[in-house]
C-alpha cells in the first residue's frame, strides 16, 4: 500500500490554470500507473488522466484532451496534473490514484485505464472550484 498526497487545489476564474501534484513513493515503481480523478458535487468519480510508469505514456479522457497534462518528475516522486482553460463543469475534488499496471500490458482501452475499481490506493483529495 502506498501513500499519495494530493496539493494544489484551489479557486479559480473560468479559463483560468491550476496545477496538481501528487507525491507518492509508487513513483519509484514501473509496474504501476498513476491516475487522476474528480468527483464532483452529488456525482461518482471518474478517471480524468493517467500515466504508466514504466513508459511515460500518458492517457486522458476526451473531456480534458488538450487541456489537461498529466507528467511525472521522478526526482520529486510526484505526478502532476496541470489543467488549463478551466470550466466549471470540471470543479470537483480531484484525488490521486495507483494500480499496478506494468508498461507492456494493455492501454487498448482509456475507459478500462481510467476506471476507479481498478485503483486500489488513493489519496484524501484536493478541491478544486472554478467560479465565475
């Protein structure tokens, strides 16, 4: 079991940036992958990025394409996620994830990378509100 700590969070206007970090001692591990979600108000929680250790390949899911980037600085054992042009459809408690998931197994699929029961060590969140 690892511990992840989310921080980061915060207010921010519409169109506005923020940027997550997740340190994790996971990092050091390349057959896991790393992965972001949000959970918004009264709504489950769902996969928004994810980065596999082993190779750097990163996967997001359509509504965050171009906007959110998820990266890993090894040297600080954290896992980014920087998030631009922010709406307020993406506030939300937004919580860092590890599964086991070595470099050459399947990416076919970004549903199944990014599906929460898949994910068995989490962080306690970080809040992030976009407001006009």
């Amino acid at each position: 079991q690892f511990e992840l700590v989310e921080s980061g969070g915060g207010l921010v206007q519409p169109g506005g940036s923020l940027k997550l970090s997740c340190v994790t001692s996971a990092l050091s591990l390349v057959s896991y992958a790393i992965a972001w979600f949000r959970q918004a108000p009264g709504k489950e929680r769902e996969g928004v990025s994810c980065i596999i250790l082993g190779n750097g390949n990163t996967y997001s899911s359509d509504s965050v394409k171009g906007r959110f980037t998820i990266s890993k600085v090894n040297a600080e054992n954290t896992v980014n996620l920087q998030m631009n042009s922010l709406k307020t459809t993406v506030t939300g408690v937004y919580y860092c994830a590890a599964k086991i998931h070595p470099w050459f197994w399947s990416t076919s699929s970004t549903s199944l990378l990014l599906n929460r029961t898949r994910y068995h060590d989490w962080g306690q969140g970080a809040r992030v509100t976009v407001y006009t």
